[in-house]
C-alpha cells in the first residue's frame, strides 16, 4: 500500500486546490537553538523560574519515563495512523471507543469531534491528523466491542501507562513552579488548578509531501498558545516545532529521549502573567519526512475560578467555550485577550 493511501483525500484536495496558503520563508540555520534544560532529578527553582519567565518553555531531561514504553508507543502510533484512511476512520468510530481519529483541524470539541471554522479558515484544511484521548476515559477497555477492537486494545494499554508517566511528571513540575509563585496549594487547590481528570494525549501526524510541487504546503500546525496548564510534547527526531521569543521565530533543536515542557495560558493566568504561554507553531524543515508527535495537555477543573491582576475572574469551562466560539465564528483562538479588560477584544 502507498503512503498516501493512508492519508484522508481532503489533504489531496488541499494541496491540489492550493489551500495551503501560508508561504513563508523557511527559518535561517542560526535560528536554530536550545531552550532551557531542567533535570527532574535535580529540581533546580532558580532556572526553573527564568525557564518560565523568559521561554514559557524547556527541555526535561531525567524524566523518569521508560525509554521501552515511548518507543512501543510511537511505534504502535505510527503503525495505526498508516492503516488505510476509511480502515482508520472505522476503527476509531466505534461510540465505545475512548479514543477518536481526526484529521484536517486540530481544533475538536469535547467529544473529539472537528470544529468547523468561520472566518476565512472555513475550507483550510491543516495538514495533520491524529488521535485523540481523553485519559480519564482510558480505564474502559476497548475489547467490549469485538474482534475490530481488539486492534486497538494494545494501544490502549501503553497509553494508559504513557499517561501514568506524563500526569506524575505535571504534577511535579506544578508544585514546584507553584513554589516560585509562591502560590499557597493548601487543601484541594492544587488538584483544582491541574487536575489529572482532565488530561489529555494528542497523537499526532504530519504527512510527507515530496510529490507534491506546492511551495508552504508544510506547515504543519499554524501559530497559537496552548489553552492548558501545562503541555508536555515527545516530539521525533524530524525536528520542525517553532517558538516566538521576543519578535523572533526561533526552531528548537529535537534531543532525544527528553521531554519539552510548554506552559499554557492557564499557567499565564495563574501567575499573573509573570509566566508566558509560550507562541509556538509546527513547520516542517524537511517536507519530505513525516513528523509524529505525542502531546499532553492538562487543565483546570472545570468549575474552578481563576482569578489574577489582569483577567477578569473566569472559569476554566468559560474559556473553553469562548475559543471554541471564536473558532467557529472567526476561525482562529482568541484566547486570553477576551478576558483582559485592558485589550480591545475583551468581552
Ligand atoms: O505536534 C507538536 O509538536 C505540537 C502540537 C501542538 O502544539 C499542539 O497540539 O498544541
Ligand atoms: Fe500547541
């Protein structure tokens, strides 16, 4: 079977129509760098804190996750996401199944489900695809539903044990980024502003694309911030993922066996913008690789109440339903602007 037989049609559609439309330069060699490194091991506040301030983002290292399990896991990945399209698509409809396949859009609701964009984005179709799982759902064997299930049963299973790893790993790295906020987690406030209920794991694809003539077609994931407290990304060694610093489009360097750690607007929020919700992007250096990552993102409870100097007090559940309402009616995130009365987008 060919590669792109694995690939949705829509992708096909998208290039042929020219959908791709943001051409930019690709980034010079010297802007090429490496964040921040924090050894888990060896918690270091001092650069832990700068890491926040001035990055919003850095590398794990001594993280604690099995080398074995991130390999298996990637593998497995790689190997579903190259079923078929409509094999995949079958596979992952089941309504027992906790898991979901998508394609096009990283932009899904609760249940997993695509957007649908407004704005000028209505008919751009993104060049990824992907799975996407709730962890708290994943206790619910998939095997209930028969032999087609069974596929995605091992799957499950490492990732269930993927996201044991990934969740300690947040819960460390949150008390101890509370402590340089000097943030007082008594009682339940520490499960109330990142709590594990609410973790999540994105499997994702960046097809190859070496047929293909159109110049830009391999950007993969355009500019935002994460919504979360804090994301932990396991990117390949293809490298491509991209962050503002400043004005400037820096590329992060791909290291292996480590973790890059983003802090989400949530975390921004909570420290009264003293900690960045770091802009970032995916853009393929190489278009002629596929790129596979495998990220987390972990949020407030729902009903939480975050207050700070420079929002207007929200929940967690209100954000969510503002970005989704400005991707449906503008076709981009506007994120915490909304809430901040000193910018002209506040509600
Ligand atoms: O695939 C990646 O490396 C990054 C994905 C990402 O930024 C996101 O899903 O928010
Ligand atoms: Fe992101």
């Amino acid at each position: 079977m060919s590669i792109s037989a694995s690939y949705p049609p829509a992708f096909q559609r998208a290039i042929n129509n020219g959908d791709q439309t943001e051409i930019e330069p690709a980034l010079d060699q010297d802007k090429d760098i490496h964040i921040p490194v924090i050894d888990l091991e060896r918690l270091d506040k001092q650069i832990l804190t700068e890491a926040c301030k001035d990055w919003g983002i850095f590398r794990l290292e001594n993280h604690g996750v099995p080398l074995e399990l991130t390999s298996q896991l990637q593998q497995i990945s790689e190997s579903l996401l190259s079923l078929p399209f409509e094999e995949k698509r079958e596979l992952f409809a089941s309504v027992n199944s906790p898991l979901s396949y998508f394609w096009g859009t990283p932009a899904l609701n609760r249940s997993g489900d695509a957007l649908k964009r407004g704005g000028t984005q209505a008919s751009n179709v993104k060049m990824l695809e992907g799975f996407n799982v709730p962890l708290s759902k994943l206790p619910v064997s998939t095997c209930d539903d028969g032999v087609q299930h069974s596929k995605l049963e091992p799957f499950r299973v490492l990732l269930e044990e993927y996201g044991r790893h990934i969740t300690r790993i947040a819960v460390s790295l949150f008390e101890a980024i509370a402590q340089t906020l000097n943030l007082e987690l008594t009682g339940d406030r520490r499960s109330e502003l990142l709590s594990e209920s609410t973790g999540l794991i994105r499997v994702y694809r960046y097809p190859q694309s070496s047929s293909v003539e159109a110049e830009g077609e391999a950007l993969g994931m355009e500019v935002h911030t994460d919504s979360s407290v804090i994301s932990i990304l396991k990117e390949d060694e293809t490298g491509g993922l991209e962050i503002m610093k400043g004005e400037e489009w820096l590329r992060v360097k791909p290291v292996a066996d480590t973790l890059i750690i983003n802090l989400g607007d949530m975390m921004q929020a909570i420290s009264d913008d003293e900690y960045k919700s770091v802009k970032h992007r995916v853009k393929k250096k190489d278009r002629t690789r596929e790129r596979h990552s495998v990220c987390y993102f972990v949020f407030p409870q729902r009903d939480c109440v975050i207050k700070s100097s420079n929002y207007k007090p929200f929940t967690y559940s209100e954000f969510e339903a503002q970005v989704q309402a400005d991707i449906q009616s503008l076709g981009t995130k506007v994120g915490l602007h909304r809430f901040s009365p000193k910018s002209p987008l506040f509600l």
